[in-house]
C-alpha cells in the first residue's frame, strides 16, 4: 500500500500487518471484514468499527455474482446466504 503523504501515527492511527503477496487463501477460509457502514438498513454509520466473520468465497462463484467485475487482484468472501458484512 502506497500512500500520498506520509502518516502520522497517534494513538488512534496505527499500522497493520499484511500478508506477503505470495500468500494463497483457500476458499472457505474464515477471514474477518470490518469497515465503519450503516448499523442496519437505511441507518446511520457507525462510530466504532465493525467486525464481521465470512469465508473465502471461489473468485468463478464470485464472479457470477458481480457480473464479472472481480479481477485475480481482488479477494472475495462473505456469505452466499447474505446478512453477514462489516456494515450490519
């Protein structure tokens, strides 16, 4: 990850680890997604992160769902069932 301008760590800006690019994540693995979305439906973002659990997700299957859009740059994972993500 390339940033802009450099960052400015605090106590509330801190770095993560990520895996080497020649790290393969098998499908169904458990991964876990967080972002700061809606709590639920048509609501308010949230103020503190979210966490979810979902599992890798095959990139063919992937792409049937998003017509195509997912490149073998791009992860996929959630829960084919649906109701599960890092925004509600």
């Amino acid at each position: 990850v390339e940033m802009e301008t450099p960052v400015l760590f605090s106590e509330l800006v801190q770095p993560i680890c990520l895996p080497s690019t020649s790290r393969v994540f098998l499908y169904g693995t458990v991964c876990y997604v967080t972002g700061w979305g809606a709590i639920k439906e048509n609501s308010h973002l949230a103020k503190t992160l979210q966490e979810a659990q979902v599992r890798m997700i095959n990139q063919s299957v992937c792409n049937k769902l998003y017509d195509d859009l997912i490149t073998s740059c791009m992860l996929c994972a959630g829960n084919l069932n649906g109701g599960v993500d890092a925004c509600q």
